[in-house]
C-alpha cells in the first residue's frame, strides 16, 4: 500500500476526525472509503459493456443487407 500526504482545512480535519472517531475507525481509513467503493462496484462503463452484450445476445437474425436503400427511406417517410 502507498501512502499519500495532504492537506485538510483545520475544519474539516477536525469534522473527519469526530466522524471517524464516531465510526470507530481512522481518519486515513475515512479518507480511503470512497476510494474503494468505486472499485468494489460495476463501473459505468462495465454496466454499459454487460448491458450492450445482454441486448446483442436476445438478437436472433441480423443482416446489414435487409437495410432499406436511401430513397426507399425517403420514399416510406413522405408516404409514398
């Protein structure tokens, strides 16, 4: 583990320090929490990875050559 020096406002070093002591823990373990968290959930971009993989697999027949042609859309929208 690595250890980081910082800089905390009078303040708010003596907020975390009540807070942690109410959370019988350390300031240092305080500062860490939302560090991990992140790294304990799915990430945005793995939920959007799982979710696109999860859509892609319910997709039985897909052909790039059943796409309409650029005037058979025109066509279709202005109702002809």
């Amino acid at each position: 583990m690595k250890n980081i020096t910082g800089c905390l406002l009078e303040q708010l070093y003596r907020r975390a320090r009540i807070t942690a002591v109410e959370r019988d823990g350390s300031v240092s373990a305080l500062m860490w929490e939302p560090l991990r968290r992140p790294s304990a959930e799915e990430s945005d971009f793995a939920k959007g990875k799982r979710l696109q993989d999860e859509v892609r697999a319910t997709i039985r027949r897909f052909r790039a050559d059943d796409r309409l042609t650029r005037d058979a859309l025109h066509r279709r929208r202005a109702g002809g």
